[in-house]
C-alpha cells in the first residue's frame, strides 16, 4: 500500500482570477535587477526596459501567473493513476447566459481529464482542496461554471453510471457520503 499524505486543511491549488498586483511589484523589481533591465514608472505605470524593447508589469505578471498554470496542469499530468479502483466524480452547474444549468455528474479515471474538463473555455481559474474535495470555479464570459470533483471508488463509480434517483435517492447525497479522501501526492505534490 502506498504512502499518502493527507490535506490537514484548505488549501489553494490555483487562482488565476482573484490576483492581487501589490504581491507581484517586488518581484517584479528582482527579476528587473536580475535580468539588467532599468525600471520606469511605478505603480500600474512600471515597465522594465531592456535591449530597445520593454515589458510592462501587467504583461509580466500574466507571463507568471501562465507559467504557474501551466506547472499545476503538468503536476496533473504527471500523476499516475493510483490504482485500478481510483476514480474521480465532478459535480456541478455551468454559468450561462440565460442563466445556470445543473445536474452535471460525470466519472473519470484520473484527476488530469477530470479537472481540464472542468477548465473548457476558462478565461480564468480557481482551485481549492480540502481533502475532501476539489472546489473548482472556470470563470469565462458567460459566467461562472462551479465544479466539485469527489475522489470515489471503482465500485461506487460503476453505482452512479447506472443511478436511478428515483429508485436510489439523490446521486450528489450519495457521492459526498462516499467520498474518499484526496492526498498531496494524487495532486501531483
């Protein structure tokens, strides 16, 4: 059996939508040094110029926040299925215009498919984990699609392929119950 580190409380995996600019000005201001670039302006107005051509701090701080992106989707992809009995059931509503749409249950067999089928069309992204769940909001412009991505078992995966709420109950009741927990290490961590 392998070793699993659990989530001792909430945790943020990514947030490319609630950025807060002030957090980035000093390293903004390193990699200009770093890099020999001489600093105009301050502020909103900063830019590093450099060899003719420049950069603004806005267009840095988006070339980090996609290189963050990019290293929690390759964390992702990276992660082996754990075993043949691991699977992933997402949950949720997407934001549409004319208004929200619910009842979305689907399985998958790796965290990976799981969550970029949630991310389809995002402009931007936040992920939360707390063990349990995988919190996931896909903001784009319609609105906002809200996901929660269950780590369940092969058999309980099999269960809600074939789910009859009137026979069986409500199917989200269900997975929430049996759910089960979600490690640093199925998170590529």
């Amino acid at each position: 059996m392998r070793e699993e580190t659990k989530i001792p409380e909430e945790i943020t995996l990514i947030d490319t939508y609630n950025v807060n600019y002030e957090d980035w000005y000093d390293d903004f201001k390193e990699f200009c040094e770093i890099n020999g670039y001489e600093i105009h302006g301050s502020g909103n107005e900063m830019r590093g110029l450099y060899m003719g051509g420049k950069i603004t701090f806005y267009e840095w701080v988006g070339i980090e926040i996609s290189d963050e992106c990019e290293e929690f989707w390759s964390d992702l992809r990276r992660v082996k299925k754990g075993s043949d009995i691991d699977y992933y059931v997402v949950t949720g509503s997407l934001g549409l215009w004319y208004g929200r749409r619910g009842g979305i249950c689907e399985t998958f067999d790796n965290l990976y498919d799981a969550l970029s089928k949630c991310s389809t069309d995002a402009w931007d992204i936040v992920a939360k984990c707390d063990g349990k769940k995988i919190e996931f909001n896909a903001m784009h412009h319609d609105g906002t699609n809200s996901f929660v991505v269950y780590h369940i078992s092969w058999k309980d995966s099999e269960k809600i392929e074939w789910w009859d709420n009137e026979k069986d109950g409500d199917v989200f009741e269900y997975i929430e119950k049996h759910a089960l927990p979600i490690t640093y290490e199925m998170l590529g961590r």
